[in-house]
C-alpha cells in the first residue's frame, strides 16, 4: 500500500473489503434478487418516447415532484407524511446515518441482515451493533432489548421481509420494539411486493417509523430510485445531507412514465412468487432444505460449509451464478441464496443442482 493511502485513509476505511459484485458475463443470474423479465414491447415503446423529449441539458427537479405522485400508487401516506427519494435505499441508508453521525451515536441491526447497514455506519463513522438472530432466523428478543436499552441506537434498521433469509420478523416483535425504541426504526420493506404482510398501515401509530423501500426488486434495479416514508419534520432535516439533484433526469422521466403501468410490474411480482412456490417445492422433492420465504430469493441450506462452497463453485460452472453465503455469517455456514429467475433459469437451476448431487 502506498505511503499516502496508509497515511490518509481512515483505518477504519482501510479495514474494510469494498462491496465486491462478481462478474455475471454469460451466465443465468440469480444471486442479486433482480427481476427476471425485461418491459413489455408496449411499454419499451412508450417509455422510449419519453425518454426522447427528456431535457437532459437541464439539471432535473430537486424534489422529484412527479416521482413522489408516481409514488401514491404504491404507498398510502397519514396526514404530515412524505416522502424522501434517494439513489437506490442505499443512499436513503446513507442519508440517515450521515444526520445522525453525532460523537458517539449509535446505529442497531439484527444479523445476519442487509451488509450495508453495517458497511454505511463504519463510513458515517457511527458505532454499530449487530444481535444475532436466533437459529430460525427470528429475533432474538430479550438480546434486542437488552442493546435497546444499553445502546439506545438513534437508529435500529429491520429488514422486513429480512436479507438474505427471506423471512418476515414477527409483528409483535416489531411492535416491541418500537415501543422500546428512542430512535428512530428504520423498517426496510425492499421485498414489499413478494410479501404477505407491510407496516406501511402501523406509520400514524408510531411517531419514530420510518419506512424505506425500493423500486429495485420490484423489477427497476437499473433506474436506483429508493423511498424513505416518514413524518415531514424528520425528512426536512434529512433532505439536507440528500445530494441536491440525486435522482437524475432519466431516472425521474422513467419512473413517471412506468408507475402509470404499475399494473404490469405487480403481475411479474405475481409470477415471481408462483416461481418462488416452484422453486421450494423442486428442492423439497430433492430432498434438500429451504427456508420458507416472503421475498424473491430461497435460502438453501446444504449439509454443510464444505458443500455449500462446492455447490456454488459446481454451480458456477454449470453457468449458474447464485450467492454464496457460507462465510457471510455462522448462522448462514450452510446456506446459498437463489434469486428466483424466470421459469427456464428456475428449471436450469433444478437440473444442475440434481447433477451436482448424482
Ligand atoms: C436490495 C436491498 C436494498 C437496496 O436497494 P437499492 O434501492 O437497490 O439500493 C435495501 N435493503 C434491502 C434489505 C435489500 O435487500
């Protein structure tokens, strides 16, 4: 390492890998929870003609005014909500923390979770606190309490439905802690569109909900459009650390135009959960584990690390990319993460994973 890198990086900074994606070029994909299915022919068409009127000399409305109506179709706000758009929830993640990077503050999660959560704070500078979950992968409560209280996080972030396991926590846990908690609680509701269940109802009853989702999973991982739903008075203070301009011209015109055919992206979140019902009961006739699951992943567990590892390199090989976990976290050694693909990549994936085990 160079002398001014030693020298100028935060330790901190130095000490940590960069948030690494694997090359895909040429495989089936299905590690990074994207939707399989490009836009209909109509809707490319319409979208084009958008997009070619597109003022792309000018810089785009600071407050995204047509995005945040686009939005209505998707969220229900109380009276002296709105919205805060970000560059993906990643950003929205980044925001948060930035504000609340006072000496000291403190940012809570559950883990195994979203890696970014953690990833953020160290950048923000904010201490973090990881409780693990318990072995079925839900809160482990009275540990989640105990941090509540000894921590008093300005921020705690839950996943719902969480990453990479696919569950959804249960509501009286959630509940529990908002009751218990200073800061504000981040509910992370990313898979919302695959899930049986969304605190969006519970924003009027708790003054320190924020909701966050993301157009990501929902099949617009490319455009990087986030939303953080909460109480005006926060989101004032939070818009000041947003970057001004952060949803560009392209991305404002696209998610205009698309919204108005939600419709077509609720039927592919449809599909992928018929998909997802496929996909478990294929592994469950290989005699293999899965975890049941509210989001467009399965978690599957293998018998071990060592396999778990093997699969993945087999896997890989068979032109197959999927997620290894095995040493993301002790309560994931086992444990692969699928993305359901379409119906022909969800087959490939069967196929080779039979042929891995014949
Ligand atoms: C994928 C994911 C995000 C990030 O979404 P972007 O909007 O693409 O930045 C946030 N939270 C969770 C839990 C996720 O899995």
């Amino acid at each position: 390492m160079s002398d001014s890198v030693k020298r100028l990086i935060r330790p901190e900074i130095q000490a940590i890998a960069a948030y690494h994606v694997p090359d895909a070029s040429g495989m089936i994909k299905l590690d990074a929870m994207e939707n399989p299915y490009s836009l209909p022919p109509a809707l490319q068409q319409a979208l084009g003609q958008q997009l070619q009127a597109a003022a792309l000399n000018r810089y785009p409305d600071p407050g995204g005014q047509r995005v945040k109506q686009a939005l209505a179709s998707q969220i229900d706000l109380p009276a002296g909500y709105e919205l805060l758009l970000g560059n993906g929830s990643d950003e929205l993640i980044q925001m948060l923390m930035l504000a609340c990077a006072k000496s000291g503050a403190t940012v809570l999660a559950p883990e195994p979770s979203f890696v970014m959560y953690r990833m953020v704070a160290t950048w923000c500078g904010l201490d973090y606190v990881g409780v693990d979950l318990q072995a079925d992968f839900s809160l482990d409560m009275p540990m989640m309490l105990q941090a509540i209280e000894a921590h008093q996080p300005a921020l705690t972030f839950l996943a719902y439905p969480n990453n990479p396991t696919g569950n959804l926590f249960a509501q009286e846990d959630l509940r529990a802690i908002l009751a218990a908690a200073d800061g504000w609680v981040v509910i992370d509701e990313a898979y919302a569109p695959f899930a049986s269940h969304s605190c969006a109802q519970w924003l009027a009853e708790y003054p320190n909900l924020l909701l966050m989702r993301t157009l990501s999973k929902l099949g617009l991982a490319g455009l990087r459009l986030g939303y953080l739903a909460g109480p005006a008075a926060c989101l004032a203070e939070l818009d000041k650390v947003r970057m001004p301009y952060n949803i560009n011209v392209l991305t404002q015109v696209s998610v205009a135009c698309l919204l108005e055919h939600s419709h077509v992206f609720a039927q592919q979140a449809e599909e992928i959960c018929v998909q997802r019902q496929w996909l478990l009961d294929k592994l469950a006739a290989l005699g293999l584990q899965a975890v049941p699951s509210e989001a467009n992943f399965v978690l599957l567990r293998c018998a071990d690390q060592d396999q778990a590892l093997a699969w993945f390199a087999a896997l890989q090989a068979a032109g197959i990319l999927v997620k290894c976990l095995a040493k993301a976290h002790d309560l994931l050694h086992n444990c692969l993460r699928i993305t359901i693909g379409t119906p022909e990549e969800n087959q490939a994936f069967i196929a080779a994973l039979a042929q891995i085990r014949a």
